[in-house]
C-alpha cells in the first residue's frame, strides 16, 4: 500500500518510490510535448527532494510525441535518475522508444522492457 504522501500526481502522470526504485506512469491519450515534458520532469524533481533514483517509466498510456518533447527528456530528464527501465507493449511504441534512444541519446543508462519483472531486475542493480 503506497500511503497518500508517497504519491505524486499532475495533469500527465503518476509517480511513487517503492523499495528505492521510481516508479513513474504516464497517463492514458498522453502525448509528450515540450510542455508536458517540463511539466513531468519539474514534478519528479521536486517529488524526489533532491534524491536520485533509478526510474521504472511506463510510457503505455503515451500516444505520441513531438521532437522538443523528446529533446527536452533526452536533456533534462535524466536529471536525478541513476538509470531508467522503459516500459512499452506495443510494437509502434517499441519503435519509437527504439528511435528515442538511438537519436536522442539519453545521458543516463536506459533499456526498454515490455515486463515490468524485467525492468525491475535490471534497475536493482542501480540501488
């Protein structure tokens, strides 16, 4: 059980701590632009207090993204995230994280899962 204070919520996602690992989960019909990605960035940094973590991101409910949204992650998203597991379930996604992480280059350790099991195994080695 995740109590109330443990729990970050805005317009475009969710994010807990359980176990040293973020969990982090965008919102279904969510569409990642410049501002949603300022938005969710500045949130979990402020969520996090100044503590860095490695982060399970469940990008499922995501539908789309623009390219400074994309930049705008690939930069400043990685800010206080040790490494990041993403979660994906459908192929069009795959392909798009795929895309993300080869053009953007994110500058901490990221791998894309479709189980969460898996994601967290890899992301157990960063704690």
């Amino acid at each position: 059980m995740i109590a109330a204070h443990d729990l970050y919520e805005n317009n475009y996602a969710r994010f807990w701590i359980i176990d040293g690992i973020l969990y982090f989960k965008y919102k279904p019909n969510t569409t990642i632009n410049i501002k949603v990605a300022q938005s969710v960035v500045t949130d979990r940094i402020y969520f996090q207090n100044e503590k860095s973590y490695p982060i399970l991101c469940d990008v499922r409910g995501v539908v789309g993204t623009e390219k400074a949204g994309r930049d705008y992650l690939a930069q400043s998203g990685s800010v206080l995230a040790q490494a990041v597991g993403l979660i994906v379930h459908e192929k069009v996604l795959l392909t798009i994280s795929n895309f993300y992480l080869q053009i953007s280059k994110p500058s901490v350790p990221t791998q894309i899962f479709t189980k969460e099991e898996d994601a967290l195994i890899y992301l157990n080695g960063f704690i």
